[in-house]
C-alpha cells in the first residue's frame, strides 16, 4: 500500500474512548499489516516495527 501511495508511513488516529477497545482496535491494524509491538512502557502499542 505504501508504495502505491508513494508514503514512508502511516498514522493512525483512533477516536475510541475504551483503553482495552482502544488497543485492541491497533492490534487488528498490527495483525493486517504483519507488524509485531516492541517492547516499552506502554506495552509496546506506542511502536509498532516490521
């Protein structure tokens, strides 16, 4: 899709007001992509990698 789109990234900008729907909803997107979550502070949703 980037290279279609001709972008380096993507931002996602979720507007649930649930944390737990809220991550869940980023690990859909994660899972499609083929990403994994690096660990961190916040349980790795705040840096996705390839």
């Amino acid at each position: 899709m980037s290279e279609a789109l001709e972008v380096d990234e993507f931002m996602v900008l979720s507007t649930i007001h649930e944390p737990g729907d809220r991550m869940r909803s980023y690990e859909l997107l994660a899972r499609r992509f083929g990403l994994t979550a690096e660990a961190g502070g916040d349980g790795g949703a705040a840096n996705a990698v390839a």
